[in-house]
C-alpha cells in the first residue's frame, strides 16, 4: 500500500492499463475489423459460448497485434507519454498451451513486455527501464490453475440469466476476424453504468479463442481501448517465445506485497459506519450524506490507516478514499503529475478519461482521492461538496 501510494501518476497508470489488456482478454485477444473470410453458421449465444469452452485447446497461438489507448488525449501529459502501453503501439502475442504467454509492444520510446503465467505476471517497460512484478491469486483450493471442468449449456443458460439482470446481451452474431470464422457478442449495462456504453468481445469459432475485445465509452463508435490482430496462426509455441526476462540492470518492483496490510488473513473485525471510522481513524474523516446526488452506502476503516466512502451503485457509483496527509504528501501523491484545477482555493490533481475521473487533494489533514465513472465537471462538484 505504501509503494502504491508514491508511485508515480505514470507508472501507475502503466500497471494497471498493463493488467487490464492481459485479463480483458483471457487467454488470448484481439480486435480487428472484419475481412472477406469465413463466417460461421448462426448458433444460439448459449451453443455457441458451450462450443467455445469446449473445443481442444490449441498447441499454442501466435499473432501481430495493434494496441491503441484512447483513454489519454493525445495534447495531455498522458498521451504523450513514451511508454507503448499508454500512447499505443503494434506487436505480438504468443500463447502455449500450458498458460503461459507474452505480448510484446513496439514504440519508438521502446518495447513493453507482458509476461504470465498461472502463478505471476511482469510488465517490463523499456522507456523507465522498470519492471513490474506481481504474483497471482490462488483458487480457493489454494491452486492457481484451472481445472474445473468446462460448463454445461445449462450452466451457461444460468450465467445469462443473472447476467440480464443487470445487463443487455446481444446474440451471438457470425463474422470473421482476421481470416478466422467468428461470433461476436455486445455487453452493455441496464442500468447506470456511469461513462462506459458497451463491452465487445468475439472469439474463433473452431478453436474458443478469444479474438475481439473492446471497451467502449457512452456514445462512441470506436472503442477507448483495443487490441487488434492483424494475422493469427495456430500451432506450437517455443518456449523461449514465453520465457523472456527483462535487462540485467533494469528496476524491479514487487506488487505482490503492495496489498493493505491487515485487510487479508486478519483476525481484527472491521471498522463500518461513519460515526465508527470516525472514532477509529487518527485523521479527520469527510462523508457527506450524498455527492452529485448519489446517497452514501457505506464507510469502512481498511488497514486501520485509510478510509473508504461509497456513493451509489453498481459502475455508476463514486469511491472516496481518505488517509491521513503528510508533510510532503502533495508533492509525491499518485496524481501529483497531472494538471492542476481549483477546487474553490484548494489545489487538485486530476485525472480525466473517456471512461472516468480521478482528482486528489489535501485539506484540513486529510489527503482526499476521488474516483468515479463519471465526467470531470461532475467530479469537480462531488469534490468541492467533501472538501
């Protein structure tokens, strides 16, 4: 917690756009426009999801691959960063058949490596000769792998079900990828799903994997994030595709201990209620009873030195997050190299996206970030009613 804490608004970032790309996609993904290839027959989404968990998994994958992030503009500190993971960039994708897998990402400011495996992943970027390092959650049989048997139609029938209720579920619908006969499916919330319009996904009808992944924001018709394939082969991965470490000298950081202390394994109850966390925390405590409309759903007290406030529900809802402030907090808090904005008199950091805001400030002793899928001018309200 504290490593997250002075990381840097670049590196952070980094990180977690890294995980997202990795675990959007599963065991293997892409987006790309369609072509002139093969399409399949047209199935029912629940046949057609049952085929694609149960049909052989593959020697291994390889394929070129098109990064593109929108999430930054492209005049903002962010967007114009060195790093593949935050401006964009082309590479390649290899995938053997035990789990193990690297993407590669080429940019003038040098390459981003992404490797796994069912225990641990590491993101190597060449631009801060940095590599992140991060091990796995286990299952709850304490394995790391994957062993279960593949569901059922009927199993898949109830996933749907549940899935309805909060969300809007396209058919399966036949197209081709990369010269690859396909099925893609839409995801989008019912209900507020604050910025984010739909989620997109479309995977290889004869081998169930996935090769269309795209997250899109409200009212957009291009996606905020994607990876394209722009040629994909099936067979045997060598394992010196996947096994690649990073430079002698580069920095390595361990986020495997990162994690609050105290909030995994302890004995200690927890700490609700505002009046409670209040009590509890040495630092002064703000939660207003409804930000931008939305009513205060809980407080909790994490690892006795930081402070959670839920507003709303569901993806439409605010996260605020308050600790104690530091002598030099503003100087090395995670946002402290974005822009500036003021917050009647008082100085924020903020971070705006397609998909949410981010802004962080200090007052009255209290080190305030505020999260939410929400427009920036609406997040700038929210935090002046806090501080």
């Amino acid at each position: 917690m504290n490593y997250l804490r002075r990381i840097s608004t670049r590196s952070l970032i980094l990180v977690v756009v890294a995980v997202l790309a990795v675990g959007v996609g599963g065991a293997a993904f892409a987006i790309a426009d369609n072509g002139s290839g093969p399409t399949p027959p047209a199935k029912p989404l629940d046949q057609a999801l049952n085929d694609a968990v149960t049909a052989g998994t593959p020697d291994g994958v390889t394929a070129r691959i098109q990064f593109t992030n929108n999430l930054f503009p492209s005049g903002s500190v962010l967007g114009q960063a060195g790093s593949a993971l935050l401006s964009g960039a082309s590479g390649r994708l290899w995938l053997s058949n035990d789990g193990q897998g690297r993407v590669e990402l080429q940019s003038d400011s040098g390459d981003v490596q992404i490797v796994w495996d069912s225990k641990a992943i590491s993101v190597y970027d060449a631009s801060s000769n940095t590599v992140y390092r991060a091990t796995l959650p286990a299952n709850a049989n304490g394995s790391t792998g994957t062993t279960s048997a593949p569901p059922t139609v009927a199993d898949i029938d109830k996933f749907l079900s549940n899935l309805a209720a909060d969300w809007t579920v396209s058919g399966a619908q036949p197209t081709d990828i990369a010269g690859q006969p396909a099925y893609s499916v839409s995801v989008s919330p019912k209900h507020d799903g604050g910025l984010l319009g739909s989620l997109q996904l479309a995977w290889d009808a004869n081998h169930g994997i996935p090769l269309r992944v795209g997250i899109y924001a409200q009212g957009a018709t291009t996606p905020v994030l994607e990876l394209a394939v722009t040629d994909i082969s099936y067979g045997p991965v060598a394992t010196s595709d996947v096994n690649v470490s990073p430079p002698a000298g580069a920095k390595v950081v361990d986020l495997s201990s990162a994690g609050p202390t105290g909030s995994s394994g302890s004995t200690t109850p927890a700490v609700t209620g505002l009046a409670a966390v209040k009590a509890a925390a040495n630092f002064p405590v703000v939660a207003p009873d409804s930000l931008v409309g939305l009513p205060l759903q809980d407080v909790r007290l994490v690892g006795g030195d930081t402070a959670l406030a839920f507003y709303g529900q569901g993806l439409g809802g605010i996260v605020l997050v308050e600790r104690a402030a530091g002598a030099t907090q503003n100087s090395s808090g995670a946002l402290s190299n974005l822009p500036t904005i003021s917050l009647d008199g008082v100085t924020a950091h903020e971070l705006s996206t397609p998909l949410g805001s981010v802004l962080e400030w200090n007052s009255g002793g209290t080190t305030f970030v505020l999260a939410g899928s929400l427009p920036a001018a609406a997040a700038e309200t929210a935090a002046r009613a806090v501080k």
